[in-house]
C-alpha cells in the first residue's frame, strides 16, 4: 500500500449535505411524537373544520372545505418548515450537537440543505396523506389539469423552502430553545389567521393583509387556493387574480436572501458566557 | 479505496511549532479569563495544560480551536489564525470537547458512520469501535450510554479524520480507572503515528503519563512549564524535616535539609521521635502553582 502525504480535499458541501439529510430522515422517523403531530395535524383539522363548517359557502360560490383545503396544506408546510425547524436546530444547538458539526468545519448550507431535505419530503408526505381525506371525505375536488398540478408542484416547493429559511433565521434569535419554542409556536398561530388559513383572505382587514404579505405563508396560502378553487375565484382574490409571478418572487426572494444572510448569521453555538 | 492510502505526514524537528500563543487575552462580561497567556507546542509532543476548574483552560482551548473568540493575543495552530482558518485547516484538528455533540436518537456506530462523510479518508469504524473499547456497545443509541461511554464516543469522532493535532479538552473525566487506561494506550498509539496533542485535565497523574512537558495555568496565566518530573523545581528543592519534641510536632522548612538534620542530631542525644525528611510531590508543587490554599504556603 502507498502512503501519500497530501491530504485529500475535504468532501464537498453537497455530499455533506446528502449525509444530513440522510441523518434527518433517520432521526426525524425515531421520533414517534414529531411524526405523528406532522402528519395528524392536518388531517384532523381538517376533519374538525370540514365537519363544522362544511355547508358553508364562501364568495364565488367556493364551498369552504375547498377553500379550507388550501389553507391547511399551506399551514401543514409551514408546521413542518416553519416551526420544526426553527425549534429543533434551537434544541440541537442547546445540546451542543451544533458544537460538533461547527469544529468538523461543516459548510453552514451543508446542513441547512439537510434540514430543506428533511422539510421537502416531510411535507410530500403530509400532502399525499391529506388531499385523500379532503377529497373522500369532503368532496373537494382535486385538480383536473396538469397545469393546476404544477402550480401545486412548484408552490409547495418554494414554500417549503421559504418556511424553512425562515425557521433558520429565526432559530438565531437570542434565547433558550424552550423560550424559542414558545415563541415560534405563537407566532405560527397568529401567522396562520393573519394569512387567511381559517378565514377568507380578502375579508381581513387591510393592514392584516399587509404584515402578512411580508411573510411566506400569505403566499402559499394563495398559491394553493390557484391550485386547488376553480379559475373564477381569482376574481375574489384581493388583487382580482391569482399573482402568480409575484408569488414565485417572494418566495425565491425569501429563499436567496434569507440563505445569504443565515450562511453569514448563523451561530453554531449558545451566546458566549 | 483511494482514502486508505493517506496518512498524516511524521512531523519534523524542522517544523514550525504546532501552537504557539502570545499575550492571549481573553474576558467574559469585565472578568478577565485569560490575562496575557503564552504557550507553545511543539510538532508531535504532547502537550497537558493543568489547572484547576474555572482557570482558563477551556478558554483557551477553545479559542486555539477557532471556536471563540478573543480579545487579545497573536494566535497560530498549524501556521494559521484560528479565527479565520478555513475547512481545509479544520481538517487537520480533531477535538475532543466536553460532549459528544451527537444525537442521542442515533446508536454509536451510525454516529460514526455519518461523521465519516465529513472527512476525506476517515479511520474506519470498525478501527475507531476497537480502539475505544466501544465495540459492544456499537449498537447502543448514544443516548443510553454512560458518562465514560460518552467520553469514548466523543474522543472516537475528535481523532476519526487522521488529524495533525488533536485537542482533548477533559478527555477522562467520568472514566473508570480501566477506561482511562485504555484510553491512555490510545494517546500513546496516535503519538506513535506523529500526532500532536494537547489535552487539558486536572488529574496530575494523567499529565504525568501522558505529556512530555505540563503548563500549569492559574489566574489565565501559564505559570510553569515543563517536563513532569521537573515541574516547580524551585519549589522541590526545598524540603520539610519533622520530628516530635515534647509531644508537639516541629517542621522545618529548608534546602538544606542535610544541615538542618546534623544540627538536629548533634542536639538530640537520643532516637528523634517521628523524624520524616519529605520532598513535595507532583502534587504538592501544583497546589503551591496554582495557589491553592489547600497547599503549603
């Protein structure tokens, strides 16, 4: 055997990053807890809304768990973005795994695509769970043309992305992962009315409309509602349609922006003693 | 596989220091941690800062590590400023740290497998199990492993990608005695292939055993280096004379503690009850270091 006394370039940031997301996935399915809340979620409200108001019809003559289904798909990719990520990169910093992967020089977006991996099949799971229900269950009706399909494709990608950006940003707020974890879930709640998850969107007030058009869950709210209502509810919408391009453009907007500044913010470790 | 082909390359005496730190400085909200300290490290040695809990040893291992950051000092580990080394220097360290910083969901050798991916060429896992003694807990999830257990996991992944120089920051503490034995032969092993260490600890009989020369660190300074057996050399060469007189016992401190006999004798026309001559023991002379008022003033 030959030595070489060269030592070989580290393995790049993207085998890196497949070996996370690899490692989410695994410990993410040992968590029983987690997997049960991320996929139940959904389906049970759902259920709860679908049950209740499900003889409601909304402007444009929408029944409301069509309207619903959109809003819940939209907040389940925020669950499993939004709030799980910002909470557990907080707990795996307080635990000092964050430590390890800092002095192993690992590439900051090396593991923020390990998190986005774990986000993006998470919520193909979640999705493929609950379009069955709402559609066995309550009649709504699934998209018939491909192009629908598409725009569920790419909204619930960039959506995905975006809500997990955000989780990584706001998982470097000063604070211990418990007070985090509280804040982050009460945020998500208060997001999700101003957004338009449980209410039609256009009958908020205006400057609620506003702050929520700052953040990405207005926009997946939205992009599904293009999705899965038919062509003439676009008419409802606030701006009279469904603002495709400037839909995609917060979301990537948030995406690019948001893993420029968290690649440079971002704190392997608690505040110094 | 190409990766088994590297090996760190055997230092040389024409090399650089592996450390070298001056006027390093460091404080956490106004209280001065590290206050001017200087250390150097030479390729493949062994290298033990001692001191007692909250002396800076941590600190400044951690800034060495370009983890933290400092206030003051010029710095350079491996020809670089740890403050701004990039990945290809992470490369060449491995630290051991006070937590295993692996999720307690995983069992120890998926642990081990998934750190693999970081490295170009990491030691094989079946190598790292045996050579920490963890090979029968290899299916064990970290998180139901004891303290020492952790500490074996945590020392397996510090030294898993062959590097340069390896800091063990309190590698043993929570081992059992057969534990620390064990991991001793595996400081000596990685010696033995030309790795620089430098560990912390506050066990004098693991500096004894494993370092070539101590830094005695107290009030974030270094206060004393050298070789183990010559550590505090001022301070052994005085010696206690003790003996009963009256019932009481008298001591004398001295260099000369032949003198002080031969007076004592010439005076003392019977046996000297309870006569001891005592030099101070490695631990002695670290009490008195680190100003301990456990030890003799």
């Amino acid at each position: 055997m030959t030595t070489t006394l060269v030592r070989p370039a580290p393995p790049s940031a993207a085998r890196v990053a497949l070996a996370r997301t690899r490692l989410e996935l695994r410990l993410f399915a040992r968590e029983r807890q987690q997997v049960v809340f991320s996929f139940a979620y959904p389906i049970v409200m759902m259920v709860v809304f679908g049950s209740v108001l499900g003889g409601d019809v909304l402007p444009g003559g929408v029944p409301f768990p069509q309207y619903f289904l959109a809003g819940i798909a939209a907040t389940g990719i925020m669950l499993t973005s939004f709030q799980s990520i910002a909470t557990s990169i907080a707990a795996e910093r307080e635990a000092g795994q964050l430590e390890r992967l800092q002095v192993l020089g690992t590439p900051p977006v090396a593991y923020f695509a390990g998190k986005a991996g774990l986000v993006l099949v998470t919520a193909a799971v979640q999705l493929a769970l609950l379009l069955p229900v709402a559609h066995w269950g309550y009649d709504v009706p699934l998209p018939a043309a491909a192009a629908d399909w598409a725009t569920f494709g790419w909204v619930a990608v960039l959506g995905s992305l975006a809500g997990t950006v955000l989780g990584i940003a706001v998982a470097g707020l000063p604070g211990s992962a418990q007070s985090l974890t509280t804040g982050v879930t009460a945020f998500a709640v208060v997001l999700q009315f101003f957004s338009g998850v449980f209410f039609a969107f256009p009958e908020l007030p205006g400057w609620m409309q506003q702050v929520a058009a700052v953040f990405p869950l207005k926009w997946l709210t939205q992009g599904m509602r293009s999705a899965f209502l038919p062509d003439e509810a676009a008419a409802f919408e606030v701006a009279g349609g469904w603002e495709h391009g400037r839909t995609a453009l917060v979301l990537v907007a948030w995406v690019i922006i948001g893993v420029v500044v968290c690649t440079r913010t971002f704190r392997w470790r608690s505040a110094e003693r | 596989m190409t990766t088994t082909e590297w090996a760190p390359p055997a230092p040389t005496t024409a090399d650089a220091p592996a450390v070298v730190v001056r006027g390093l400085a460091k404080s956490y909200g106004g209280r001065a941690v590290l206050d001017g300290l200087d250390l150097e490290v030479v390729r493949g040695e062994c290298f033990a800062l001692l001191g007692p809990n909250g002396a800076g040893k941590t600190t400044t291992i951690e800034v060495l590590e370009g983890v933290r950051s400092r206030d003051a000092g010029e710095v350079r580990v491996l020809d670089a400023d740890p403050a701004t080394a990039g990945r290809p220097w992470r490369a060449r360290i491995g630290v051991v740290s006070q937590g295993e910083g692996a999720a307690q969901a995983l069992t120890v050798r998926e642990a081990l497998d998934h750190f693999a991916a970081y490295h170009a060429g990491p030691r094989p896992t079946a190598e790292l199990l045996a050579a920490v003694g963890l090979e029968e807990k290899a299916g064990t999830r970290v998180g139901r492993l004891s303290g020492g257990q952790r500490r074996r996991l945590a020392v397996a992944l510090g030294v898993q990608g062959r590097p340069e120089l390896v800091f063990l920051d309190e590698p043993t503490t929570g081992m059992d005695p057969v534990a620390r034995r064990q991991f001793w032969e595996l400081v000596r092993g990685l010696r033995a292939e030309g790795t620089t260490v430098l560990l912390t600890t506050h066990y004098l009989d693991e500096a004894a055993e494993l370092a070539d020369r101590v830094g005695v660190i107290a009030d974030g300074r270094l206060v004393e280096v050298g070789p183990p057996a010559e550590l505090g050399a001022q301070l052994r060469r005085v010696a206690t004379v003790s003996w009963l007189e009256g019932g009481a016992r008298r001591s004398v401190r001295t260099e000369a503690p032949g003198a002080v006999l031969r007076d004592l004798l010439a005076t003392t026309p019977h046996e000297v009850p309870g006569l001891t001559v005592t030099r101070p023991g490695l631990e002695d002379v670290y009490l008195q270091l680190v100003g301990t008022p456990g030890g003799e003033q």
